[in-house]
C-alpha cells in the first residue's frame, strides 16, 4: 500500500485585514482626539499721533469707567440684547453708518468687547475707537 502523508496546508498569517484594522482605529483615534486651542486675537494697535478725528461721527458709543453705555447719549443695559437694539434703532437701517467708540482708559474690557460684537453682529463695520493726542508739547 502506498500511503501517501496529506500534505498540511502551509501556516500564514494574512496581515492585510490586520493592517486594515489598526489603520482604522488610528484614524478613529486622530479624529477623536481633541486639541487644546488657545485663540488669541492679533491687534496691531493704530498710533494716535498726528491723527485727525474724522468728520463725521457717526454714532457715538461710550462707556465710562464703571461701564455704563450710552448710545448717542441714550442710556443702554449693560446686556448685549439691549445694545443690539439700541444701535439697531440708532442705525435705522443704515449699516454704514460709522460708529465711534469712546471708553474710559479704566473700562473693564469685557464691555468694549461686548460693544465690538454686538456691532459686528449688525454688520456695522465702520469703527473708530476715539484716543486721546498723546503729543508731548
């Protein structure tokens, strides 16, 4: 009798699905990885030497050192929706109207922030902040 010994198949192991897998879950792991940003806003500060005051003013916003606005000399809420309608109404539907921003140097800045985006929101995008001459005489 002739026997034959069967031939066993030959062991390997297929590393394409294996590949596959851990590239998926390294790009599950990229996109679910959250970065820490700090955002930071990039502000290169206009000299106000020699600088003239344009001619014409607009509105005007202040805010004093305890954060009080007034619009055109209207008193506001310290509250984003309040200013929203207050240069809402001062506008009167004019969005290139430009607006003057004057604020005491002691203002907490969350208030002229609060008064830059609220203008943005309207699209008025005419802004000056008022300074002071600071030439030595």
């Amino acid at each position: 009798m002739n026997f034959r010994h069967a031939r066993r198949p030959e062991v390997s192991i297929n590393l394409t699905p294996l590949i596959d897998v851990v590239f998926l879950l390294l790009i599950f792991f990229m996109v679910s990885t959250s970065f820490t940003e700090l955002t930071q806003l990039t502000v290169d500060l206009p000299e106000a030497r020699g600088a003239s005051a344009p001619d014409e003013m607009g509105l005007v916003v202040v805010i004093d050192s305890a954060g009080v606005i007034t619009v055109g000399g209207d008193p506001v809420p310290n509250e984003a929706e309040g200013l929203y309608r207050a240069l809402e109404a001062a506008a009167n539907g004019n969005f290139d109207v430009p607006v003057t921003l004057s604020a005491d140097a002691m203002t907490p800045h969350q208030y002229v922030v609060m008064v830059l985006d609220v203008a943005s929101q309207l699209g008025l995008q005419r802004l000056t902040i008022a300074t002071e001459s600071m030439i030595n005489e």
